[in-house]
C-alpha cells in the first residue's frame, strides 16, 4: 500500500497472503565437500551462469548489533515473570554474537565462491562469480536502514560488470528491509524521492552551514535525481532471510524477489500466520520457527542515541515517510496479526526442525539462514525458483 509519501507500506492483518506461498520441509543436506555436493552446487553455478549473474553480495543483519537485543528485551515487558531470565540470555547472546552468531561471515562468502569455482569444468573459459560481503551500519532504526540503502545503492552503481550481468543480493534479517528501501528508491517518483532526501538532509548536511558531511548520500540523490536511467533496477534479484515484516516493496524497484521464512505452522493457526503471544520457553527453544522475523516488525526499532542528535532527528523525520501510521511498541494489534509473509515477491515457509543448543546459539531461530550447512538448499531454491534450474530435493 501507499501513503502520500509515495513510499510502498504494508498493513499487518491476519488474511490470507496474496503473494505465492510454498511451505518446505528440506532433506538433511549431503555432507559439505562431498560429491553429491559438488555434483549438485555445479548444477547450481550452471543456472548462475546461464542467468549471467555477474556478483553475488550477502548483506548481514542487525544482530551483530542491538536488534535482537532490542526484541528481546521488549519481550520482558510482554513477561515481567520472565524478565531476569530474558537479562540472561541478553548477556548470553552479546557474548555469543562477538563470534559473527547469525551473520554471514567472511569464511561464509569465502566458501560460498569456493563452492562456485569448485564446480566448474576444468580450463572452463566462463568468468567466475565473486561473492562479496557489504558492510552496513546495521543500526535497528529507520535512519540505520536508509543509510544501508544509500550506500548499498552507490556500490551497486559502481559496479564494472558486463552489458546484461545480473547483481544477485543475499539479505539476512534486516537487512532485507535496507533492499526494501532501496526498491523504493530506485523507482520511486520524483517527489518521493525528494522528500525522503529532504527528511533526511540533518544526517548527512550540516543545518546552518549547509555543508555535506556525508557525500555518499548526495552522490546517490544526484543519481536518484538527475541520472536516474544510469542505474538498471532490472538487474537486481533479491533475496531475504528471516527479514522481519517492515516496510512495502516497489516491484519496479528490482527484478525478482524471494524470501525465506523459518516458520514451524502452530496447531490452530494458518499456517501462514505466527502464534501470538509466544510462549516463553517456545522462543527459548525455537519451536514455532523464527521469533525475531516475528517479532521485529514496526514498533521495534531502537532510537539513535541522543548524543547522536543528527541521527535521531532524521530517524524521527523520516517516520512519518517509512512507517506512516504504523503503532509504536505498546500495541500489539500488529503482533496479534502474526503476519510473517510479505506483499511482494515469493515466500518460503521453511521447515528447518528444531535447532540444536540453547538460545544463544540459535538466536530464537534466526541463525538458521546463515549456517554453512543449509547453504546448497539455499542455493538451489534461488537457482531453481529465480532462474529455472538446479531442482532441490525440499
């Protein structure tokens, strides 16, 4: 839907998606390095290549930073009885994040390419696929995530690829919403776009001496502005993981969209729709699938500090534009909905069991998407359901 901002927004309600919904339960995946391994990611770099995908960037979340911890300590709130165990599993969790817990990691982009050249024929003369990592604030607020998109939109447009490559764009948790943005942005109408640049302007340009401290941003405005048709959105497939429901997409915005959902349907719910309220020792345990994909929808977010002025007034201006009318923490209408599914793209609802270890290791579900394991089932949803190849065993 759409306000007068022009910005894309969706409702949380608890009807029936509209998008294609598929619901999977994957086979336990062949032992990485094995043949049937490589046997099978060649099939998948095959579909790559065919589909001329020229790079691959994986784009971590927010919870190498204060997301989760934000989510979970709005859940004392929800159970005050529980509160002195969610303070244990936050110092828990702030531990275990220090080792890259739930993000995609340099050894993960490493192996991922490796994989890739690995399945190659020997003396192939077809170009590699690098797979890069793109850095991003990873802040859990509007401001953080629009600084993603500006920035992510400004590496893509530096990009030296070949007429007709593709850009194919792994995002896990939030970071799916820097893409939803960054679709907004990309085929956003002018006055859209001026807007959001306006709201924003305290960030990145001094007020009263009107210098630009951060030129990034106006470096994509020109782009966004002026030069428009020098970026082909066209080009771009999207890919989310475990990305919490919080702004709308502009389809014009990319090419092909697909998202990965960790949901366990609950006995009495569609299963479309998540459980609500949670039960304590069910978020403790994963049992219902992805907490934070549930439960990191708007009203979450975490305000830029105070000592960060700048930050915390752009975030407060570009509310209105982002979120429009959507509740703040304390309503639960939005939770009570349990929506967890997108308005745009395809959704898979997948069924990866209950994780192993405590919360700490399987952040409330949300790590599943970035271990090494699930990585060619990953691979051959996106090959097959994006590009029409590399069938998966799901």
């Amino acid at each position: 839907m759409s306000n007068v901002s022009l910005f894309r927004h969706q409702d949380y309600t608890a009807t029936r998606p509209v998008v294609p919904l598929h619901l999977l339960r994957p086979e336990t995946p062949p032992p990485i390095g094995s043949n049937d391994f490589r046997h099978r990611m060649r099939r998948v770099a095959d579909a790559l290549r065919k589909a001329r995908v020229g790079a691959i960037y994986l784009v971590h979340g927010t919870f190498n930073e204060a997301d989760t911890l934000g989510i979970l300590t709005d859940l004392a709130r929800v159970f005050p009885s529980a509160s002195k165990a969610v303070r244990g599993v936050i110092r828990r969790i702030a531990q275990k994040m220090a080792g890259g817990a739930g993000n995609f990691t340099p050894n993960y982009a490493r192996y991922f390419e490796e994989s890739l050249e690995d399945a190659r024929q020997p003396h192939a003369s077809c170009p590699e696929i690098p797979v890069r990592l793109f850095p991003w604030s990873a802040e859990n607020h509007h401001i953080g995530r629009a600084d993603g998109a500006i920035r992510l939109i400004d590496e893509l447009a530096s990009l030296d690829l070949e007429p007709g490559k593709r850009v194919l764009l792994w995002g896990h948790s939030h970071a799916g919403n820097v893409f939803a943005l960054m679709s907004n942005l990309l085929a956003g109408k002018p006055q859209a776009i001026e807007r959001f640049f306006d709201a924003a302007a305290i960030y990145y340009r001094w007020p009263l001496f009107g210098c630009i401290d951060i030129p990034v941003w106006a470096r994509v405005r020109r782009l966004l502005t002026q030069d428009k048709g020098a970026f082909d959105a066209s080009a771009l497939d999207l890919v989310t993981f475990g990305t919490p429901i919080r702004y709308g997409w502009n389809r014009e915005g990319y090419a092909r969209l697909l998202h990965f959902i960790h949901h366990r349907p609950a006995p009495g719910t569609p299963e479309y729709r998540a459980p609500f309220p949670p039960k304590f020792n069910d978020i403790m345990t994963a049992a219902s699938g992805d907490y934070v994909q549930q439960l990191g929808i708007a009203g979450t977010n975490v305000l830029p500090s105070r000592f960060a002025w700048r930050a915390r007034m752009a975030d407060q201006r570009l509310n209105d534009i982002l979120q429009g009318e959507k509740p703040e923490i304390g309503d639960s209408h939005s939770f009570t909905a349990g929506a967890i599914v997108p308005d745009e793209g395809t959704a898979l609802l997948v069924d990866y069991g209950l994780p192993g270890g405590h919360i700490a290791q399987h952040l409330a579900g949300h790590a599943v998407y970035t271990r090494k394991r699930w990585l060619l089932f990953h691979a051959e949803e996106v090959a097959r359901r994006m590009y029409g190849n590399a069938p998966t065993a799901a």
